[in-house]
C-alpha cells in the first residue's frame, strides 16, 4: 500500500520533475504578485494562493502535470468584493467557492466541459495566449510611463537572450529544461554586468511565513452569505472552466487523458483549504502549466515541488529570488506565448464553416476585452450551438411516392427539433393532399417537444382538410416522445414490423 501510494507520485522521470517544478515555482512568483495586486490585495495573499492551491490539486487533482493558483480571471471577480467588503469576506467567499465546486465534482458534471466545441476551444488558448502577451507588455511600464532609451534597450537585450536559450538550448541537449537554465543564465548575467535593469523585488517583496490557519472573520449568517454567494458562484464558475478548459489543452500537449471529475473535486477541496489559510483563490494556470509541461514536468511530483519551493522562497529564499530581472521572465513569458497560440488556426481560413471561424474569434476577444474566460466560453458554446441549429434546421426534407391504393407517402430525412420545425411545416400541404397520408420517420429523428408540437400541427392541419395522418416506422425515441405526449398529438401510429408498434396506440 505504502509502495503504491510513492509510486504515484514518483513518475517515470523524477529528475525532470523535479527541475520543471523548480521552474514553474520561479514563473509563479511574479504571476502571484500581480494577480494579487490585480485584486486589490498584499502580495503575500496571492502567494499563499499559489502554493496551497498548487499543492492540493497537484496531490488530488485530475490531472497530473497541471499547475493550478492565483489567476487573472479570479482576481478580476473578487476586485469589488474586497474593495467593498474587505479581505475576510474574500477568505470566506473562497471557502464556499470550494463548497460549490465540490458539490459539482461530486455530481460528475466535470464531463460536461466535452461539450464544449473545438472552434471554441481555439479560441479560449487563442485568447488566453493575448491575455498573456498583453499583461508583459505591462512590464513595460513604470507607473504611467513607458520605459524608454538605455532602460528599454537593456531590457530587451534580457528578453531577447531569454527567449533564444530557451529556443535553441533543447537543440543542444535535453538533459536540463530549457526555461531554467535561461532564468539562471541570464539572471546570473546581469548581476555579473552589473546592468541596471528592474528585479522581482522592484514589484513587491515575497518575504513571508508559513500560512497559518485563520477562519474567515466574518459574521456567519445569511446576510453574509446574500454578500459572498454572487462572487462565491462567478468564482466556482470561471474557475471550473478555465481549470477543466486547460486540462484538455494538457491532455492534448501529452496525448494522455485527465479526469474532471476528480480535477473539479480537487480544485474544490484546493480552494477550501486555501480560504483558510489566507489565500485569494485560484484555478488551473494555462502558462504555469504549459511551462511545466515544456519542461519536462508530467506527474504529479513536478506540482508538489512547485508549490514546497515557493513556499520556500517565501519562507527562506526571497532576497534571492527578489534579484531576478523582470525582463527574464518576461522571455520566459513570451516563449508561452509563442508555444500556446494556435498558429494552426490562421491556416484554417477558407478551409472551415465561416460560423466556427467566428466563433472562435469572438472566443478569443471576449476573452482578451473582459478578461472573463467564463463568459468567453459560454458565449461561444451559445453561438456554437445555433450554428449547429441552424445547419441541422435547413437538412430536413422529405421524399415522395405513392402507395398501391394511390395515397401519397413521404419519407421523412433529418432531424425534427425546435430550428427544423417551420421548414418540416412547409414540406406539406393538406389542402391538396390525398386523404390518407402517409408519414415514415425511418430516416428521421423527433428530439424534442419541438418536434412533437410540430407533428400535432400537421395532424391538425390534415384534420382541418377533412384527412387522415398515418405515421410509419418510428425509432424508439420518437414512439416514447409521443406515448408522453399522447393527449397531445391526434395521429395513427401504423404497426411496423420493425419496431412492433401498436396500431392506432395514440389515437
């Protein structure tokens, strides 16, 4: 048993987990800092974070690999709660935060985030790869104003050498992962050159201590909870589908398969701990995790010596981390940029529905205009989903002959829903139709009450002519359909000697 349980955390190549996750435990610090400015809270709040969540989910989570902390997108929710209400209502809206996502793990409704279509998947790696080329670009800036001359040049002659050791390293050698080695080197170098450039320490100090738990200073009542349950759902949310959302990408980055469930359990119980514990919420981080990936991290040890390395450099390790130039992990950031977008996406112009190309780029703009990936992802499902509707609607038709007796017989192909419904309509017309017509779904399909309430019309329509309506060789799902809405639709149901159906049951 014991065996086992090591076994699952020590992976095939622990060096390389143990290296990728000291790299992704560099990239996180100034990610951390910033989100937690971002949220309008103290630096430390946003590291605590990232190594509570870190660890949980690396531990229990659903996909091994992933990193998960402080993000953009949480620390967007929670800017006016703790604007208005002050950092303990944050605490105990990421304790409920956990509750919810739990609950939704604990239902299985992780699989649901496979309905999510490809062209909306592109658009949210898309996306998420501007939002992180735009937040470096920020690194640019000192206060309001842009870093010009000397200062400018410097900076760029970091991110420049960052980027081509990263590029080139692993063309040399794979023994070592390529982003560390750039940090190390190049940081090295510009102590070494004495060059005067900004350093982690210029945005914030990570000097720190163990978290210690601390339950929410807040009223518990339901007054408090009618405060933190808006943010506490948004949260779980954006969280639960940036999370889910990113262990796809990382399925596909490894060809291997995570678990939802599991990672919507996982984030939960993350967030839960984290709410105690001082920290600000999180979620799987697209970067981070691409990073460790990059490098060579693909089990769960790589997530578990991330976090204990960042607590440590909170704890023992910030003088050291503080000199790290900004301008490194700005290369370092660029290069995610580079390997996270879809560059394969600008090939599919002309190649793909125009309905999916711009599903994909309305993804990616919401994502980069509102920094809301919940939103992004359901707008796109939404116009997914009426592209889709609208195809399907107009691929109905029928097709006409005569039986012996010199009744009219249409057989019916495509799907009978609610978009198909007005042009099902139009196949007919009463008025001119022989007096017995007959119906055969044999190559169709009735999804929904749509369809039923479709099928009521035309037979209201024949009865108003004074004729009669027969329906043939329904599949199972449309026999059960019209047995539930029997009091509904006045039709024959012939018998069919394939699905043995009762002759006039319905009428």
């Amino acid at each position: 048993m014991l065996f086992s349980l090591i076994n699952k955390y020590i992976s095939v190549n622990p060096k390389n987990d143990i290296l990728s996750g000291l790299t992704v435990a560099l990239a996180l610090v100034p990610e951390a800092v910033a989100f937690a400015l971002l949220a309008g809270v103290g630096p430390l709040v946003g590291l605590y974070a990232a190594f509570t969540i870190g660890l949980v989910t690396s531990i229990i989570g659903g996909r091994p690999g992933m990193i998960s902390g402080a993000t953009g997108a949480i620390a967007v929710v929670i800017g006016t709660l703790v604007a208005v209400h002050g950092v303990e209502y944050l605490f105990a809206a990421v304790l409920l935060t956990g509750i919810i996502q739990i609950a939704f793990g604990l239902l299985k409704l992780g699989k649901f985030i496979r309905l999510v279509p490809y062209p909306v998947f592109l658009g949210f790696v898309n996306g998420i790869a501007i939002v992180i080329f735009i937040g470096q670009i920020k690194q640019f800036k000192i206060g309001d104003a842009w870093i010009t001359g000397e200062p400018l040049m410097i900076m760029l002659a970091i991110i420049a050498a960052t980027m081509a050791i990263i590029y080139f390293l692993p063309k040399i050698t794979k023994a070592v992962p390529e982003i560390l080695i750039a940090v190390i080197i190049c940081s090295l170098a510009v102590i070494w050159l004495d060059l005067d450039t900004r350093t982690v320490g210029d945005i914030a100090s990570i000097k720190g201590v163990f978290p210690i738990f601390h339950i929410p200073d807040v009223e518990f009542s339901l007054e408090t909870l009618k405060i933190i349950f808006p943010y506490s759902l948004t949260m779980a949310l954006v969280g639960l589908i940036e999370s889910l959302l990113t262990l796809n990408l990382i399925d596909d980055l490894t060809e291997t398969s995570g678990q939802p469930n599991r990672e919507s359990i996982g984030q939960g119980v993350a967030n839960t701990v984290t709410g105690l514990f001082g920290g600000m919420g999180g979620c799987a981080m697209v970067g981070q995790s691409i990073i460790n990936i990059k490098s060579g991290g693909r089990g769960r040890l790589s997530g578990v010596v991330a976090s204990i390395a960042l607590l440590l450099f909170i704890i023992y390790l910030s003088e050291y981390i503080e000199i790290i130039p900004i301008a490194v992990l700005v290369g370092v950031m660029f290069m995610v940029v580079i390997g996270t977008f879809e560059w394969s996406t600008i090939r599919l112009f002309g190649k793909v529905p125009t309905l999916d190309i711009i599903t994909g780029i309305s993804v990616a703009v919401i994502t980069v205009l509102t920094d809301n990936l919940a939103l992004a992802v359901i707008v796109g499902v939404i116009l997914s989903a009426l592209s889709f509707a609208w195809k399907s609607a107009s691929k109905i038709y029928i097709k006409h002959s005569q039986n012996d007796k010199g009744d009219n017989v249409y057989e019916v192909y495509g799907t009978l829903f609610f978009a198909s419904k007005e042009h099902f309509q139009e196949l007919f017309n009463p008025k001119t139709d022989t007096d017995n017509v007959y119906i055969d779904f044999g190559n169709a399909k009735a999804l929904d009450h749509s369809a039923i309430q479709a099928i009521d019309k035309l037979a209201t329509r024949y009865k108003r002519a004074g004729k009669t309506l027969h329906l043939q060789h329904l599949s199972a799902e449309c026999r059960l359909l019209l047995k539930t809405a029997k009091n509904l639709v006045e039709v024959n149901v012939l018998e069919d000697p394939t699905y043995h159906v009762v002759d006039d049951k319905l009428s």
